[in-house]
C-alpha cells in the first residue's frame, strides 16, 4: 500500500518544492524511465504524473497533444502505472486525473492500482460533488491522499465545501487559464486567494498554471509549500527532450532562495 508520509515530509519543510508534471505514456515505458531519472536528478523533489484523458477540459493544446499521443498508443492504465512505479521509486508521486478516466476504471480499481504502484495520493481535478464521498472513500481504503484543486472563483461561504475530504494538499491555480498559459499573473491576487484557502485549511497549498518561467516561480514560491510546473518541460519532451533536464534545474534553481519564507506567507 502507498504511503503519503514522504510527501507531507516534503511539504512541511521550510523551502518550497518543485513539482514537475510528466503525461504518461507518451514515450516507451524505458524512455519514460530515463526522463524521470533525469528530471529527479535535475532538482524535481515530487512528480505529478498524469493519466491520459480524451477531453481534458483544463489543459491547454500542448498537454493535450500529449495526451492524444498517449492514448493512440494504447494500454494506457498499465503504461500510467508503470510510470507511477517509476516516479516513486524517485521521489513523492501523485497522479493527476479527470473524473472520466476513474469512472471508466472504477473508483475502487483505479485507486488500488495506482496505490500498489506507489503513488501518494491521486489528484481528480475535475470531481463532480455527487461523486466525491464514493471517490474519498475509494482513495482512503486504498491508502491513497486526495488533493483537490481549489478554483480561482471560489467564494468564501463555498470555500469549506471545496476543501471537504481533501488530503494531502490543495492546489490553488496560479492563473485562471488553461495549462500552458504564458500571460501576467497576478500575484496579488494569488497571494490573497492563498491566504484565504489556509485561512480555511491546514493542508499545504501547491500551485501551478501559468508560472512559465524560473522567475515567475520565484515570485510564486513565498506563497505556497510547492510549484508545479509543466508545460515548459512537456514540450520538451515532446520536441527534443535534452533541454528537459536543464529546464528543470533552472526552476529547482528559482526556488532556493524562497527557503524560510513559504510557510510565512
């Protein structure tokens, strides 16, 4: 059975971390070995691996592409788990998710499966209310956290709803756009909006969409327990994957100055 213990260890320190997004089954399961080996070493302390889905409504053309690539080649759940077994022989893996995938599979098979292959918690970023004392249940008897993903818009008085059998994290969106967005942010706004989800919740709080570069990583970093990136290294996997690793030292770089502070904000 997995263990969330490494990925609360890891957040709760005092640095914010770096969590890198790898779509699985893109690439051959030896290749797809080699790039988490690769991006482990280059300064990831957390993989999010995601499972390919048809329509991911919150993704922009890249992940996207990334994913239609996946699920042409087929046998996508076990090459997802594969990866999974890989990511958290390296480090803290969660696997990131749409509703559709687990209702196809099965809340229960999916949430055993992809604990026996060692991730920490499984992130359903889209999971329908109606849904989620079936999935919360399916995750915990399974020994899995469940992060939820907390919108922009979320009010106030909707916030305790939002965050309700949450574990593991909540992931307040950097950018209301879609994954890949390349435009401002603003932090500001992030900064408050994070200040009111730890008002409501103890749980740490990772963020991601729309921190494209190192230095917006940086200015992110104050605010949260862990940055997630992933567009910047899936196109290069996609493309020529040697900058992948370089890519990735570059943001693990962006963030060590932000040790001391992430919890203080």
């Amino acid at each position: 059975m997995a263990t969330a213990h490494p990925l609360h260890t890891l957040l709760a320190q005092p640095s914010c971390a770096l969590g890198v997004f790898i779509p699985a089954g893109v690439h051959e399961p030896d290749v797809q070995r080699r790039q988490l080996d690769h991006l482990a070493h280059a300064g990831a302390d957390l993989f999010e691996i995601g499972l390919p889905c048809a329509n991911p409504a919150l993704d922009g053309r890249l992940i996207r592409s990334a994913y239609q690539r996946a699920l042409v080649k087929g046998n996508v759940l076990d090459r997802t788990a594969r990866a999974v077994a890989h990511a958290a022989s390296l480090r803290p893996t969660v696997v990131m998710t749409y509703w559709d995938p687990v209702r196809r599979h099965g809340p229960e098979r999916l949430a055993r499966l992809l604990a026996d292959a060692g991730a920490a918690g499984i992130m359903v970023v889209d999971l329908p209310r109606s849904e989620a004392l079936r999935w919360h249940h399916a995750a915990h008897d399974a020994g899995l956290s469940t992060p939820q993903l907390i919108p922009r818009a979320t009010t106030d008085a909707d916030l305790p709803s939002a965050i309700e059998g949450a574990s593991g994290w909540l992931y307040a969106p950097a950018s209301d756009g879609l994954t890949g967005f390349q435009g401002p942010l603003d932090l500001t706004a992030l900064e408050a909006f994070t200040r009111r989800v730890r008002t409501a919740s103890a749980l740490p709080v990772v963020s991601g969409v729309g921190i494209s570069s190192p230095d917006l990583a940086a200015r992110v970093a104050p605010l949260v327990d862990a940055v997630v990136i992933g567009t910047p290294i899936v196109q290069a996997l996609l493309s020529d994957p040697a900058p992948a690793a370089a890519a990735t030292a570059a943001f693990a770089q962006a963030l060590q100055p932000s040790i001391g502070t992430a919890h203080d904000a």
